[in-house]
C-alpha cells in the first residue's frame, strides 16, 4: 500500500501564503510520486489537527513557514503524537528561529555575523544603539518584517518604526549593515548544494523584493571570486551541523568584496522550513545539481524522523 504523507501548510504566521504554495505545490509533487497524500491548513485549534491526522499518517511533510510552524510548535506537537515529520526537530527549529540565539551558537563554531545588540521593549532612549548604518529586526519573526535599515546619515529608529517590528514580538535585533551582496545556500542533509546570488534593487532583501515579482532574480551558481563559493558552503553545513538541523535547511549570508578573502563573508540567519516552491532557492539550487524537485521532495518524505 503507498505510504500516506500528510501535507501541513498554512498556519497564521506571516508567511502564510507563501507557506500555501509550497504545500500545494510539495503535495501535487508526492501524489505523482505514488504517495497518498492529505493537506492540512494548521490552526491554533489543536482538535482539529488532531482529527486532520485521523488516521495516523506515515509521515508529515512539514510545509510551514514562521511562528508556529519553523519554530519548533509544531514539531513538539507530532514528537508527543509519535509521527515522523520532516525537517529540523524541536530544538533546532527553536533556536533557528532566535537569530540572536543562532548568532551565538555558531559563532563558537567560528561563523562569523554581524555585530549586534538585542533590545527589550524601553530600552529605546531616543539614540543610536550601534553607529549608523544598522539593520533593525525582530529577533524571531521570518521572511523580513519589519526589517528596517538605518542609513549613515539617517535618524535614530522610533518608536512607531518598533511598533510595527514589537507587534509581533518584544525584542529586536539591532546589527551593523554589512554592504555588498546577497548570498543564500542550501543544505541537504549533509550536503551543501549550491550558492545562489540575489540581485535585486535597494539595500536590503526586504519583503517587497522578496515576493514581488520582477524586483529580485537569483543567479545559480553565484559568480565569485575564488575560493568564497567554497567557504559559504562550508560555513552553510557548519551552521547546519551545529544546530543539528534535519533534512533541509538554507542560510543567507552578506558578501563584502571590499574586505580581504572569505573575510567579507558574514552569516545572517538559518532558515529551517525553506521556500518549496517550484521556483523556491532550495529547489533551484537542487535542480542545477541535476536533482528534480519531484527527487527533492520525495528525499525530504524519506528523511523525515522524530525522536521517538
Ligand atoms: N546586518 C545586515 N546587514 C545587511 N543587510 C541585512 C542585515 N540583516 C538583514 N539584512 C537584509 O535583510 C534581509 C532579511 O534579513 P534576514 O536576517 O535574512 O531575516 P529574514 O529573512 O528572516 O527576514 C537580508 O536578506 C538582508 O538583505
Ligand atoms: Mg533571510
């Protein structure tokens, strides 16, 4: 009998809609594949997730994106019910999803990132809390809200400019803006696949670049100079190894030419629950190396696991 995989997607964070397409599109890919496949739009409502995984199915294909689902919620819910799910488990997810926390984490595995400050609610006094130009985002919430860059010679961050970034969380990560360019790459289980560049107009990826069509195209293999290609992935899979991450994983990265060697190459963040979109980073990455997104998702559905 084939294997029965249910599809999780959705949720409410805000990334959702994203979250919906790759489901759908990762659920189209496994029922070609031969598998029986459900969807379920995740809630808070925890009954109805239950009855959705009535019958028990053999594996679920963790489609989420942001709270709830990238955070170790979900995960910890299908480790009590006993089912295989694909991805990073609990604690990986949670500290992923705390980009100071990951900071930290991998920096004793020597990954450098930028320098930064966290700060609380009220710790605003109306200053500058790094020399401009700095990034301010929320130390938790994915797929850039919020994320605002402070110019040279631009005014401190205010109060309403934090309100938008502390609605959705209390604290906020302040970092030094590192210039140059925009690199991301996959990891698959453990193999780094690919450096893939983001070019797109502005300073930073923000959410309008990300998925506004026409504002960002992505070049795969990523044309660098010597040496640096090797190192990101290198430092992609030492990100993912240390925070024990599981099956797929993605880590975005800044590259400053200006500075000597792999000197310019600074992580940012690790994303557990990458885009699986057809036109996804990961699955673009894994289809330059030959590997069809079909092959991909079907990798993922056997790699899934939990800690039993
Ligand atoms: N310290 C930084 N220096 C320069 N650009 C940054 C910095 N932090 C974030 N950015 C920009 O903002 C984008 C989103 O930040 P990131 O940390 O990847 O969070 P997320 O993707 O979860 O929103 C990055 O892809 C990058 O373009
Ligand atoms: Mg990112």
């Amino acid at each position: 009998m084939s294997r029965h995989v249910a599809v999780l997607m959705g949720g409410w964070s805000a990334e959702r809609e994203v979250s919906l397409v790759s489901g759908a599109a990762v659920a189209a890919a496994l029922a070609e594949n031969g598998y029986r496949v459900t969807t379920i739009d995740l809630t808070r409502d925890l009954e109805a997730l239950r009855r959705a995984l009535t019958p028990r199915p053999d594996v679920v294909f963790n489609a989420l994106h942001g709270r709830g689902g990238e955070d170790g919620c979900v995960q910890g819910v299908l480790e009590i019910m006993g089912i295989p799910y694909s991805h990073s488990g609990v604690l990986a997810s949670a500290v992923a999803m705390d980009k100071d926390m990951t900071k930290r984490l991998v920096a004793a595995a020597g990954v450098r990132s930028p320098r930064g400050v966290v700060l609380e609610r009220g710790a605003i006094t109306g200053g500058h809390p790094l020399p401009p130009p700095y990034v301010v985002k929320p130390v938790d919430e994915g797929s850039t809200v919020g994320v605002t860059l402070v110019e040279r010679d631009g005014a401190p961050v205010t109060e309403a400019v934090l309100e938008q970034i502390w609605a959705k969380g209390s604290r906020v990560l302040v970092e030094e803006f590192i210039p140059g360019r925009e690199l991301t790459v996959g990891v698959m289980g453990d193999r780094p696949l690919a450096v893939t560049e983001i070019v797109f107009d502005g300073s930073i990826f923000d959410y309008v670049a990300k998925y506004t069509a026409g504002h960002a195209h992505h070049v795969v293999p990523a044309m660098l100079p010597p040496g640096i290609a090797e190192e990101a992935m290198r430092l992609a899979l030492v990100v993912h190894r240390t925070l024990g991450c599981r099956g797929v994983s993605r880590s975005d990265f800044r590259f400053d030419p200006s500075r000597p060697g792999t000197e310019g190459l600074c992580f940012l963040e690790v994303n557990t629950q990458p885009g699986m979109t057809p036109l996804s980073l990961v699955p673009e990455q894994a289809a330059h190396l030959g590997i069809s997104y079909h092959e991909l998702v079907t990798w993922i559905v056997e790699n899934a696991a939990w800690q039993g």
